[in-house]
C-alpha cells in the first residue's frame, strides 16, 4: 500500500504553486508564497536590463533603493545578489499588508533609477513577469540559499564560468565554501 505524500510546509493550496513557468499562464495566477516567521527568497529579472541598462553599471542605486524601502515598510533585508539581468533577494516581512507597497516600490523605483521609458504602444514592461518568491525554512534550507546566491554572485563578477558551462560542481564548490 502506498503512503500518501505528505504537504508541502503546511501551506495552503493556493500557496503551493510556484514554480517560474507557471506565472505566466492565467490559470495559475495565484497568491505567491509570503510568510512573516520565515525568510523569503526573492528574484526578479529583466531581459531589457542589458549593456547600458545593466543592473550592474547601476548596483549601488539598486542596492539604496531596495535598503531605503526596506527600511520605510519594515522588512529585513538580508542579502541582495546584483546578477546583472535579475536581483536575488532574501528578505523577511514583519507584516503581511506591507508587502504590497514594497514590492511595487521596489520595481518601480529600480526601473525609474535605471531611466526606463515604456513605450505607450507597446504592453511590455521593464520586468518579465511577476516576482518569483519562495519561502526559505531556517537552518539547511537557508544555507542552500546562501550558497546559490554566492555562487551567483561569483558568475556576475566573473569569478567562474556560468552553469550553462560547467558540467560538475565539484568545479565551483571550493570557491563557494571560501567566500561563505
């Protein structure tokens, strides 16, 4: 007899579904995941956010603006990986309501810092899609966090190459076990 595969986390149903190619389909368009007692892994990404657009060229207003709305709606940033075309992000909300205007103020303000004009005929935006959130569970889960971001962090400043071309991770892990 098999045995029943027990919940995710606890999280209601319409939590669950988060994986990155289901945010653009309407039938998935669900609340993400958010959570007050757990850090949150947060990455948004633009394609436009290339050459002169760069999110690197402009890393120190990127980094001001997300730490001055931290601040202002009360939510602890932990870490901030600048990769270029997309932010990692691994914060922790004190309260549920303020998550809203910290996130719309996130991604307005980084698209006007960067001076992005939206075409009035076209319907695209400076970011691809909705932000991708994940709750971290402390202790493992978080340190497996850490590490990716590092190892982001490490492909950004060219440091290694990217994923797309290393085949073993034996490769890279004794550079992320040196700057953890």
């Amino acid at each position: 007899m098999s045995r029943k595969q027990p919940s995710f986390h606890g999280f209601p149903k319409e939590q669950r579904a988060f994986a990155p190619g289901k945010r653009t389909t309407r039938a998935a368009r669900q609340r993400r995941p958010r959570a007050t007692k757990e850090a949150m892994h947060l990455v948004l990404r633009s394609d436009r956010a290339r050459g002169a657009k760069s999110l690197l060229r402009y890393d120190h207003v990127v980094r001001a603006v997300i730490a001055k709305l931290g601040k202002r709606h009360g939510i602890r940033v932990y870490r901030i990986v600048n990769a270029g075309n997309h932010l990692h992000i691994t914060l922790k909300l004190s309260k549920q309501f303020l998550w809203h205007g910290f996130i719309s103020g996130v991604t307005g303000g980084i698209a006007r810092a960067l001076g992005f004009k939206r075409d009035p005929n076209s319907k695209q935006g400076f970011w691809n899609s909705r932000p991708f959130t994940r709750v971290i569970a402390w202790g493992r889960d978080y340190n497996v966090v850490k590490d990716y971001h590092t190892l982001n962090q490490l492909e950004a400043d060219g440091a290694v190459p990217p994923r797309s071309q290393m085949l073993k991770p034996e490769r890279w892990r004794h550079l992320v076990l040196a700057f953890s």
